[in-house]
C-alpha cells in the first residue's frame, strides 16, 4: 500500500498497523481497493486517535456518533460535496466494521451554524494576515480575510476571483462572484486591507495564491491556511469569516432580499442559529419595528 499521509510520519506510525488492518478487512464487502479507503480512513483515524486521544479500537473509532463529529468539524473547509463523499466512505466502513447503529445524520452544512469572529478575533486576523512571513502570503491572508468576512465569499467562490473582478469607485468596492456574475458590495471596513492585498495583481491574475496557478480545488486553500505563520489569534476559518458577514449585516438590519442576492443563496438554512448571535431588541425598539405604521410597497 503506496499510501502517503497528509499529517506527520509519527503520527502515522502510531495508527498505520490499525487503519491498514481495517481498510483491508473491509475492502472486499465494500467492493473498492483499500488503496482508496486509507486516503479517507488515515486522516480520520489519525484526528480520533492521535488528536482527541480516543483509543484505536475498532468499536470506538469508526462508531457513527464519532464519524459524525468528523463530518460536521467547522475547524475545516471541507466543501458540502467533500463532506458527503468522507461521511459515504466512513459509514460504509463502520458498517461492515461495527455493524449497522441507529443514527440520524444533521446536516452536512455546518458551516451555517459556526459561530461568528467577535471583535477581538477580527483585530486578531488582520494582524495574522498582515503579519505574514512574505509578500505573497500577506497578499493571499489579506484576500481571504477581505473576501470571505468582507464580502461572504465562500471558500471555493474565493478561488475563482481575478483582479479584474474587483472594481473601486466612488460608491466603495464590488466584487463580481464568478461564474453566476453576481456583485457583491465590499464592508467598508476591509476595503484598504483588500486594496493594499492586490495593490501589485496584474487585471487577469487570480487574487489568491499563485497568479498563474491551474489548481483550484479546496485543498489549494486549505493548505495555505494550514501552513501560515501563526500567533495567539483564532484559526482562520474560511465558513466562520462568511458567517460573520452575514451577521454584520443582520446587526445591521440589512434588507434580507439584498442580504440574499449578495450571499448567492434562495433561502437561509439554520437562519435561527445565525439570529442567536444577533442582540436583541429593547422593548420598545421591538414594539416600535413590529408596529411598522406604514410601509412602502
């Protein structure tokens, strides 16, 4: 088994006997080779074992309410498509594993329900972007950071955005979201951190990582994330920057249909949990809105 892990060689030391033993075991009733399965069972293995200190025994690591703890991880970028493809391979696993376990799946969205950057974090992150090692990094952090909590791109929005697709004027900044063409009005908070990040981006160029670069998959992201210099701030989290865009403009009593057409989507899913971090109204201010004496149609 030619397999190569993504997380360090001690690690992987620590969990290669069990995870070999299990993909291979369970290769044959899931019909698909285990060189496969250990691309998706290593890393999972090695987060149960390795980062929470579950032991390495098959009943406990591949029990669904521990696959499903991975799956929903808001500490990841994971596109809704990547989740659901690691949920199918480590549930087939734990059936022929464990045996079949009652259990009802949330979401593969958690994204929506992460909590929101508060005041400090975001002090935080600006300094982590702009305090990056190199030229390069610097320009990449400030673009993630401006993008995604300036402007609710997601994560693999974020990768399809050229210098061209931003446009300041005099009304602040639009970014256009490729390939649905939508604008999005850039918080006039993140407008110089963007600004400065692109400052030396050429029109056709992509904004973030490599100018010129042809892979755009999630991984692209998530590596550069991973891989920055880091100090005391909170992990920069491409799913909590959108949501705390999102809930800047329900502080602010943004227009919901705007609110929506600039954020790419017909509803809002967990719309209750994103409300949650919303202060809410005094009395009078609730009676005084919910009254509405007139309203323009």
């Amino acid at each position: 088994m030619k397999y190569v892990p993504t997380f360090s060689e001690d690690r992987w030391r620590v969990v290669r006997d069990f995870v070999v033993s299990a993909v291979t075991e369970a290769a044959a009733s899931i019909a698909q080779p285990a060189e496969r399965l250990v691309v998706v069972a290593a890393p999972f293995v090695d987060w149960v074992v390795n980062v929470n200190g579950y032991p390495a025994k098959t009943a406990v690591v591949f029990h669904p309410v521990i696959i499903r703890r991975y799956i929903t991880r808001t500490d990841v970028t994971w596109s809704d498509t990547t989740r659901r493809t690691y949920r199918s391979a480590l549930m087939r696993l734990s059936e022929v594993l464990v045996g079949e376990v009652p259990l009802e799946f949330a979401p593969t969205t958690p994204q929506n329900t992460a909590a929101p950057y508060d005041a400090l974090d975001l002090h935080l992150l600006e300094s982590w972007a702009t305090g990056q090692s190199t030229a390069a990094r610097r320009r990449s952090a400030g673009v993630v950071l401006a993008l995604c909590t300036g402007a609710g791109l997601k994560a693999n929005e974020l990768l399809q955005v050229r210098r061209q697709d931003i446009v300041a004027d005099a009304g602040g900044i639009l970014v256009t979201v490729n390939p649905v063409g939508r604008t999005v009005p850039l918080l006039a908070r993140f407008e110089t951190l963007l600004l400065d990040s692109i400052a030396e981006v050429e029109a056709e160029h992509w904004v973030f990582g490599s100018p010129k670069r042809v892979k755009h998959g999630i991984s692209t992201l998530t590596t550069f994330l991973y891989d920055t210099d880091r100090g005391n701030e909170p992990d920069p989290v491409t799913t909590r920057m959108r949501n705390t865009w999102l809930i800047t403009h329900l502080i602010a009593r943004t227009d919901m249909r705007a609110l929506m057409t600039a954020a790419g989507v017909t509803k809002f899913e967990h719309l209750d949990q994103l409300v949650a971090h919303v202060p809410a109204l005094d009395d009078a201010s609730y009676r005084r809105r919910l009254r509405a004496q007139e309203v323009t149609r």
